[in-house]
C-alpha cells in the first residue's frame, strides 16, 4: 500500500467513527463492534497509529471484538478536513 492509499484508509475510517459517533441510531453502538482477530495487517495497524495520536479510543467488546469511539481530539481533526475544503 501506498503512503497516500495508507493515509486515505485512516481518514476514511475516522470518518466512519465520526459518523457513528453522531449518527441519531442509538443501535449504532452495536455496528461500531469490529472483530481484531479479522482485520488485515493495514487497518489494524491504522486503527493503532489513530489510537496512537489520540483520535480514537480502541475498547474491548467481548469476544475478540473492539469498539473504536471517536474522541474529541479526532472530531476536531475531521471538522478541519471538512474547512480547508
């Protein structure tokens, strides 16, 4: 994977915890569950380097399972992707 392709991915799932993080579903807590024993070298590592900067927080789910809420520092990041438009 390319350095732009690798950064793209962690975008691209900070997007997706920020959507969750604000999505009005209540059940949406349940979808955010992600199975570490079956993610690809690529994603585990970019959820790890966003644990690392402080944009998410990685949380047990039972079962082999993480849940990777948004923190505010990663809503912050996001919300500057969306002004620099």
């Amino acid at each position: 994977m390319k350095i732009q392709e690798r950064k793209q991915l962690r975008i691209d799932l900070l997007q997706n915890s920020y959507d969750l993080y604000f999505k009005d579903d209540k059940d949406s807590n349940d979808s955010n569950v992600i199975n570490k024993n079956e993610l690809e070298k690529e994603k585990r590592l970019a959820y790890e380097y966003l644990e690392k900067k402080g944009f998410i927080e990685v949380e047990t789910a039972g079962m082999g399972g993480i849940k990777c809420p948004i923190t505010v520092y990663g809503i912050d990041f996001i919300e500057s992707l969306e002004i620099n438009k």
